[in-house]
C-alpha cells in the first residue's frame, strides 16, 4: 500500500467518523427535545420555528448517517468513473456545508457574529465540537481530493503513460 492509498483510506475514515459524531450529536439531542449543536444550544425563538424538535434533530442524524457512507465510498474509491465522480459531487457539497457551519459556529464562539447566536455557555463543549468538526472537513477534503484519481493511478504513472 502506497502512502496515498494510506493517506486517503486514514483521511475518509477520519470524515465518516466526524459525521457519526454528528449523527450520534444529533439523536442525543433529539432524545433531549433540544435544538442546535453540542455547546451551542439554539435560541429560544427557533424552538417557536420548529414544530418537532424531534423530528429536525433525528432528519439531521439521517443526513449525517449519509455523510458518513458517502466519506465511506472515498476509503477506496469506485473505479466506475462516473459513481467515483458523482460520490465526489456529494463529498464537495457536503465539504461545503459542514465547513461554513464549521466556520459560523467559531465566529459565533469567538463571539465575533453576534447574529449568529450567543457565545457557547459551555465553552469546552464547543470547542471540542469545533475540533471534531475542523477534522472532520479536514479528512474529508483530503479523501476527496485523494480520490480524483482511480485506485492504482499516481501522478507518476498518469505523466508516464501521456509520455508513451
């Protein structure tokens, strides 16, 4: 096993991790009737929004139960061409997605975005989740990026075989 291969199966790991941290974040939160992310309780005016709270916290474990099988897709990427490409379009989104709440959530602890919500009450609770947020986009870029190219092929092999 070359070291990318290494590189990329440890880094989609790392990414399906974080988003089962988040999905077991959110059925804790669920069983709990709460809104918002470990450390960051949501203010009172969103629970007037949402009509169950259950319900939103349990669609979003689901959305992070399928973060994880995507990150899990990328430990070895389909040689499919077109399966590898769209399991990247989803990685890329969800890269996205989790990076700006990554980022929202850290103005809003540094208390920098006043918008954004209060500062965290439970500090070392937020800044953990921050961390394994931070790790999770981390991996998950890495895999994907890793994963642009089919199993097997390395820059070396790609430049040798356009050379012949």
């Amino acid at each position: 096993m070359t070291g990318s291969s290494r590189r990329q199966q440890i880094s989609a790991l790392a990414a399906c991790a974080g988003a089962l941290a988040y999905t077991v974040s959110k059925v804790d939160l669920a069983r709990d009737g709460e809104l918002g992310m470990p450390g960051f309780p949501a203010a009172p005016k969103a629970y007037t929004e949402v009509s169950d709270v259950a319900a939103a916290q349990l669609g979003n474990a689901g959305l992070g139960l399928l973060m994880a099988l995507v990150a899990l897709l990328l430990v070895r990427p389909p040689t499919l061409r077109s399966v590898r490409w769209a399991a990247l379009a989803v990685s890329w989104t969800g890269i996205a997605m989790v990076g700006a709440g990554v980022i929202g959530f850290g103005a809003r602890a540094a208390g920098v975005a006043p918008g954004l919500g209060e500062t965290p009450p439970h500090m070392a609770t937020a800044v953990a989740a921050l961390a394994v947020g931070v790790l999770w986009v981390a991996g998950w870029a890495v895999a994907a990026v890793g994963a642009v190219r089919p199993r097997g092929q390395n820059r070396h092999n790609s430049t040798l075989s356009t050379l012949s």
